[in-house]
C-alpha cells in the first residue's frame, strides 16, 4: 500500500518519536513512519527514555505503547505534556480498555489506537492529530480502535 | 475456570492472527493442566494482577513462530532466532491485550504486565487456586498453545460464587 507522505506547515517531513518496549513492534512502526514519508528520530524502550528522547528531539508525533517497563506510556505522556504542552502523543497499545484510554487522553494524549495496527488506520490518525494540532495546539483526545 | 474468562482469550487469538498472519485458527483441543506446563516450541508469558491474577503463555511450534516473525515484520527474509522470540512476544503482547482489554470492559479490574519470553522447558501448573486450561489451535501456518493460568481474586471469587457476576 502506498502512501501520500504527511506534511505539516509546509515541513519537508514529519518527525516521529516512536515508544515501544518491543523491539520488534518499534521496527514495525518505524517501517510505517517511513512508508508515510515520515522520519524516525528517536526511539525508546520504556517511559523514562521516552521524556529525555523528547526533550532531545522534540519531534512532531510520538507513538506511544502504555505497558512498558520502568515507567508506563500514560505516566511518560503526563510529564511530556506538562514540561511540552504542545506534544502531539499517539497511544498505540493491544490494552485499550476505557479505563486507560481515557487516562492517557486526561493526562494530554491526542489519540488512541489498538495493536495489531491496520496501517491505513494509523495513517488517518497521524493526518488527524497533525490538522488538529495546527488548528488548535492544546485539543483533547480521541479514539480510535 | 469460567467460559466468561476463557471466551476473550479464543476471540481475541483468531482476530490477531487472522489480522498478522492472514489466516484462521481453529480450536483442536482443549484440556485442563495438572501437572507443570510443557512447551512445544517458542513462547511467551504475560501476568496479570488485580481481580484477575495470574499469567497466560503463548506458544507457537517453529513453524507458526517463524512464519509469525515473517508476516508481522512483513518481509520475506529468514527471521533470526532473536527475531522469532520478539515476534511471539508482540503476538503474545497483542492477544492478551485484547483479551484482558474485552474483560476490562465487563468490569474487571486488573493490571497487564509486559511479556516476557517463557523459556523455561517446564513452568506453570494448576494449583488448589488456579486451574489452569490448555487450548491448542491449528492454524494453516503452524500449532498455538494457549496456556491460560488464571483466577478470580477473593472479593471476585466471592461475588463469582454467589452468581453476582455473568457473562
């Protein structure tokens, strides 16, 4: 499947942080970022890495697992969301029971969707939450599932 | 063990298959475990605390593990044996995910932890607590094992026993 590559205010390319404890899963979703026309500019494997590969990087869109070791993806989105506001933060988690949804949306992530991740599915999501963000930098969340 | 427990597990297992691998998985058998757990090929554990507490193992023979690996990083090349164990563990990861995710929505409440690889030849087992069910499912890809060691915790029990909870 092809996909048009995202643009955002005229950025040649979206940059992508991409959270995952599973190397397998990150690989995976990289391989996405780039079939979108993105660029990888950092991963990480628990929550922990994902706040200082933020504040490394500041990247346009991270996706982001919830069950992680060290520090989970919900509580690495409350501090990434209070020291950056404007981070634009998608869940991508096989747990999406309403409970955590809504709390990862509460703590300031943009958008939900549950693995194993349809590629088209995720690529709308991105599309959304970049306009989104444009139009209006600090908007509450949605799901997807 | 109830069928309201054991239901999410079966649905979610052919919805992420027939979702990553592109094919069906049909229940061959199913038995209770008394003794420990053997493995037959390449596996995953994932444990869950809270109301629900205990742990689920995913094992896939080579054949399904190595066509797993294949099919989730979606390309052809002969998957490394690193790479073989860390797709088991995202199908692990995805399936019990979306179980516990269907089970959380009927109220249980519970905490998934990350998977890790099982590869001890022998481990889990029931116990007087926790019986433990074994599902194998025939896939045109290869054989899955579902392990399922879990229980009811003692208020869910409670309620369980006197018929506050259904399905």
């Amino acid at each position: 499947m092809e996909f048009k590559p995202l643009t955002c205010d005229g950025k040649p390319k979206i940059r992508f942080l991409v959270v995952d404890d599973s190397i397998f899963a990150r690989k995976n979703l990289c391989r996405l970022v780039q079939a979108f026309g993105g660029e990888v500019v950092g991963e990480a494997g628990d929550g922990v890495a994902a706040i200082s590969q933020y504040d490394a990087t500041h990247p346009d869109i991270v996706l982001m697992d919830i069950t992680m070791p060290k520090m989970e993806g919900i509580e690495a989105v409350e501090h990434i969301v209070h020291d950056h506001p404007e981070a634009c933060i998608v869940m991508v988690s096989s747990v999406g029971y309403q409970d955590n949804i809504l709390s990862a949306l509460q703590k300031g992530a943009r958008h939900f969707i549950q693995k194993p991740v349809k590629p088209e599915a995720l690529y709308e999501i991105i599309q959304y939450v970049l306009s989104d963000a444009a139009a209006q930098p600090q908007a509450t969340g949605d799901v997807h599932s | 063990m109830k069928m309201d427990l054991i239901q999410p597990f079966v649905n979610s297992l052919d919805a992420v298959i027939s979702e990553t691998m592109g094919c069906t998985a049909q229940i061959a058998d199913v038995t209770m475990d008394e003794g420990h757990y053997r493995r037959s090929g390449i596996a995953a554990l994932v444990s869950v605390t809270g109301e629900i507490h205990g742990s689920v193992v995913l094992d896939m023979d080579n054949q399904a593990a190595q066509q797993a690996a294949t099919d989730l990083a979606g390309a052809p090349d002969t998957p490394t044996e690193d790479a073989v164990r860390e797709a088991v563990c995202e199908l692990t990861n995805m399936v019990i995910g979306n179980a516990v995710t269907q089970l959380n929505d009927r109220g249980f409440k519970f905490k998934v932890h990350p998977p890790e690889v099982y590869a001890t030849e022998e481990g889990q087992g029931g116990t007087k607590e926790t019986e433990t069910i074994v599902m194998r499912f025939e896939t045109p890809k290869g054989t899955i094992y579902l392990n399922i060691a879990i229980r009811y915790n003692s208020r869910r029990a409670r309620d369980s026993a006197a018929g506050v909870l259904t399905a």
